[in-house]
C-alpha cells in the first residue's frame, strides 16, 4: 500500500519575527484608536 502523506512541499514566505510581532502589539496597545477605546472600555 502506498504512503498517502502529501509529498510536495510548499515555499513558506517567512514571517514576521517576533521581535517584530511584539512591537507592532505594543504600538497597538499604546494608541488604541478612538473607536476602539469607546467599545471596549478597559476592565481593571
């Protein structure tokens, strides 16, 4: 019986790093945009 795993390999376009990752997080969370901020009140 013949192996049924899938042989061809697809070329993965490297992403982003996650030093990246975690700036663009950290921009986000610094200036939430005004209809951001109005829905979603922060809970403390």
């Amino acid at each position: 019986m013949s192996d049924k795993s899938p042989r061809h390999i697809t070329s993965k376009k490297p992403g982003k790093s996650l030093k990246e990752k975690r700036a663009a997080k950290r921009a986000k969370a610094e200036h939430p945009s005004a209809v951001e901020a109005s829905l979603h009140p922060k809970k403390r």
